[in-house]
C-alpha cells in the first residue's frame, strides 16, 4: 500500500480553523494512517496559528469522537480524520476530514466472480416464486442464504458498496457493470452512513431485498464478512490498494457461524455474565445493555455492568463471572471473542441462549443502528 497516494483534504480544516480562531486543536487519525499523523500536525501548524495535539489512543471509528478529556485539556475543535460522521454529538465541535485513495482497480478479474454469484441470486429468486410448489425442506434448500435464512428476495441487482476511501469510485463502476449487462445500486443507508455505498464494521443498512448481491471495493475482510453476516448475500471483493479480485467465502462464514454456536453452547450453565457497556459516543447502547440485566434476571442468572472505553481480554478476563454479553462495538464479540478466556457473546447470542430468539430463523448480526 502506497500511503502517499491518500488524498488529505486539509483546506476546509485549516479555513475553520483560521475563522474561529482556534488556538489548540486535536487531530484523531485512524490506526493505519498514523504513521503520516505527525506530517499532518505539521501541515495544519504551518497554515494556522493553532497547535495540534494528537489524540493518539486507538481510534477504528467515527463512533470514537474524544470528547471531554479534550475538552479539559482546552481543545477547542476536534479534526477526525478518514471517518465521515454518524448520528451522535459528542459534545465537542468536530470537522471531518475526508481521505480518498487514488487506487483504480481493473474489473475485469472480478467479473467472472460477480457473473457466477448472479446466477446463485437467479437461482435463489426462481426458487422463491416457486415456493409454493416445493417440499419444506426443499424450499428450504433452495432459498437459504449464506447464514441460514429464508430472506426475502425481490431482485438479483448488483449492490455496489465500499469503505470510505474509495466511494469516490463508486459511481464510475456502477456506469461500467452496467455496461457489462448488470443492474446495479449503489445503496443508501440509516443514518448512522453519510454516503451512498457506504458500508461500516457495525451497519449496512443500505441493503434491502432488490440486491441479489454484492460487489465491495475495500481491502481485507472486516467490512466483507460483516456484511454478509447481515445481509447472507454473495459478496464479491476488490481491493483498490492490490487490486486483487476475491470473494468472501462461504467456508469462511460457516466457520464464524459455528463458533457464534459453540459460544451460545457455552453459556448454557453460566449464572453469571458481565455485560460491557462502551464509553465511546457512537458505541454507548446503554439501554439494550439494561436490557440484557433484566433478560438475565428474568431467567434467573445475574448480569453486572462493566462501562469500558476500550475493551480487552486484560482488562476483564479477571472479573468472578462466567461469561460477557457485549453491547460496545458488535465486532468485539464477533471477531476478537478467541482472544478472551471467558465465552463473549452478543445481546442476539445471549437471547438464543436462553430461548427468547431461535437461531432456526436464521444468524442475526448486532447492528448498531
Ligand atoms: S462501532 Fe465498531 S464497527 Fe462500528 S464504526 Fe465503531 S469501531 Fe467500527
């Protein structure tokens, strides 16, 4: 990867800065574009009379916005770098500060991917309008999705989405898929996504049942198993950065689903469960995790809340209860859960566990809305 070639648009940063006249200003950059963070202080110093102090704790997200330890510190404006902003205030003012990547990958080493998953959208669509003619079992056969639902399915469009360095490519491939025969959309979201395409680790609630599948420009695996864990449609995946052409394999979601199983085996006999609570503006579910005390209650376990900034085997593997319940950022069950000594489950996995939801229905991702 070529970090030179991310585009850092400072202009209106640095015009807010001069306007206000700001005198301390703190810069959050996310964790793969802090090597160049001291390079943007230094930008933002030299065409502003403001100091810059980077907030310089791990930052995955705009749901991570620093807000009162800055705001003791004196800061009177955040500038969050590479995230785009989502429905929370964080108290503080905050500019954000887009960064696109110039990478312009080929299509034509995905399309054979994409040609292959429409025909399974084909195929599940026809054996939906024949639902009625069909055996349970076999209709079931015939329309499950990748995480076990029988999902409705109105159409096999091509959903066009990506991470938000590259949703400036977004409209141009759409115009040349459609050239290539597809129908495409490029989705819009809740409000927690600013643009259209725009998928997070945590939302993708741009899907809707006219997608058959998906085609995702981005690099590595979070975003991609994420959405096919919500959405159990075929995802193509092209990386701007490589621009390498692969798919998210269903291997790869049946293994995640397994262990989400064996999880939800495991808290069987737990009688006690922290439930993590995160401190972060956009990862506070404060009232699902209440939720969650009563529901234990309710079937004669105990819950205890544990608020966290961040969240880590560390910091409470230690603590006397058999298991944890996670209401911070979904993920954090979902992709770290190995790393914890305790079973780590999500609100879904702890109502299937106790009865109140089945997994015959299918896989239910934790979306924050
Ligand atoms: S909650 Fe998690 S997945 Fe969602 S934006 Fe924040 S870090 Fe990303």
């Amino acid at each position: 990867m070529d970090l030179r070639r991310h585009d850092f648009q400072l202009d209106e940063l640095v015009e807010r800065i001069k306007s206000n006249d700001h005198r301390l200003v703190a810069l959050q950059v996310p964790e793969g574009l802090k090597i160049q963070a001291l390079e943007m202080m230094d930008q933002i110093e030299d065409r502003s009379d403001a100091k810059v102090v980077l907030a310089a704790d791990p930052c995955y997200g705009a749901c991570d916005l620093v807000h009162d330890k800055m705001r003791m510190m004196g800061v009177e404006l955040v500038a969050h770098m590479g995230h785009s902003q989502m429905n929370i205030d964080s108290g503080m003012q905050t500019q954000f500060i887009p960064v696109t990547y110039e990478g312009d990958p080929e299509l034509d080493p995905i399309l054979p991917i994409i040609a292959q998953h429409h025909t399974v959208a084909e195929s599940r669509l026809e054996a939906i309008g024949k639902e009625v003619e069909l055996d349970d079992s076999s209709a079931r056969d015939h329309f499950l999705d990748a995480i076990g639902r029988i999902a409705p399915l109105t159409g096999t469009k091509l959903g066009l989405v990506g991470s938000i360095q590259h949703l400036h490519l977004l409209p141009e491939y759409k115009e040349r898929l459609e050239k290539s025969g597809y129908v495409v959309e490029i989705p819009v979201g809740g409000d927690r996504l600013s643009f259209p395409g725009q998928v997070l680790g945590c939302n993708y609630s741009g899907d809707n049942p006219s997608i058959g599948h998906y085609l995702f420009l981005g690099s590595g695996d979070f975003h991609p198993i994420g959405l096919v864990l919500h959405t159990g449609k075929p995802l193509a995946m092209l990386d701007p950065y490589t621009g390498d052409a692969t798919e998210m394999s269903l291997e790869r979601i049946e293994r995640i689903l397994r262990q989400r199983s064996g999880l939800i085996m495991a808290v069987d006999g737990a009688v006690s469960f922290g439930i993590l609570i995160g401190e972060k503006p956009g990862q506070m579910r404060r009232s699902l995790a209440i939720r969650m005390k009563r529901l234990l209650k309710k079937h004669g376990r105990k819950g205890y809340l544990l608020a966290l900034d961040h969240v880590g085997p560390e910091l409470i593997d230690f603590y006397p209860v058999d298991a944890f319940v996670n209401t911070a950022c979904p993920r954090i069950a979902i992709d770290d859960s190995v790393r914890y000594a305790k079973p780590l489950i999500t609100p879904f996995e702890l109502e299937v566990a106790l009865g109140e939801k089945e997994w015959e229905h299918g896989y239910q991702f934790d979306e924050i809305p």
